[in-house]
C-alpha cells in the first residue's frame, strides 16, 4: 500500500468508528423500546378507571395504537442497526484482508477485497439510514401521544 503503515488502519477506522456510532443507536432503541413498554402498561391501567366510550378513552385507545406502531418501528430499526453494526465489523474485516493481500501484492484480491468491502458497507449505512427514518417515526408517533395527553389535561384546566 504504498509503504503507507498507516493505510490500512486509515482504511479500518470509519467502518469502526461506525460499529461504535451502531452499538449507541441500537442501545438508544433498546431502551427506548423499553420506554414503550411501560407507557403501554401505564395506559392500560388509565383505560381500566375509564368508561368505556367516552371521550378520553377513546383517545387513550388511539394512544396505545400509537405505542404498537411504534413498537414495531422499534423493532424493525434495532433489526436494522444490528444488522449494520455486523456489516460494519465485517467491512473492518475486509479492509484489513484486502490490505493484507496488497502487501502480497495480488491485484485481484484486492481489487475483490474492495469490491465487497465498499458492497458490505454500502450494505450497512442503508440499514443504518433506514433504522434512522424508522426513529424519526417513531418521535413523531410520541410527540403525538404528548400533544394529545398535553391537550387533555388544558381542557381540564378550564
């Protein structure tokens, strides 16, 4: 690699500073998660003290068809970060093959080595955008439920 020590571990550092960025999205979506399950639990005990077709109840029934919405993007971005964080790994892999087989000086394995490195990670920021639309959704469906809870209790102010 062109008597660089260094260009394979430049070539190593961005998939491994991505594992990293992966490993906190997917522990934010944990708990997160988490966060849904409980506020799920809460709603079902607020729907048990109400009257069933009343105003209010309907709008906590609304919420907890929010919080499975949710739920379910939340499921589908941690599947989708822990699919990238193993595709980064592997892309660090590759990296340090396909420089191993430059100081072998065989053209072909590197020219595939960076074939499947540059598909893998391209592979992995997909997943990693795609978990990161499905959280934005998944903020928009909690500040609805916020709104809606917020609005409820001004109306009861008056």
């Amino acid at each position: 690699m062109d008597n660089n020590p260094f260009a394979v571990l430049t070539l190593v550092a961005a998939p491994a500073i991505l594992t990293n960025a992966m490993s906190v999205l997917a522990l934010g979506s944990g708990n997160r998660a988490g966060r849904v399950m409980d506020r799920f639990r809460e709603i079902m005990k607020e729907l048990k003290a109400l009257e069933p077709g009343s105003e209010v109840h309907a709008m906590k029934l609304r919420q907890l068809d929010r919080l499975q919405q949710r739920a379910r993007y939340l499921n589908t971005a941690m599947k989708a970060f822990f699919t990238a964080l193993g595709s980064f790994a592997a892309t660090t892999v590759v990296a340090i093959v396909g420089g191993a087989f430059a100081e072998a000086a065989s053209r072909t394995a590197v020219r595939v080595s960076g074939a499947v490195a540059l598909s893998v990670g391209a592979f992995a920021v997909g997943n990693l955008v795609f978990g990161c639309v499905l959280l934005v959704r998944d903020s928009r469906l909690a500040i609805a439920n916020l709104t809606e809870d917020a609005d409820l209790i001004r109306s009861q102010q008056r």
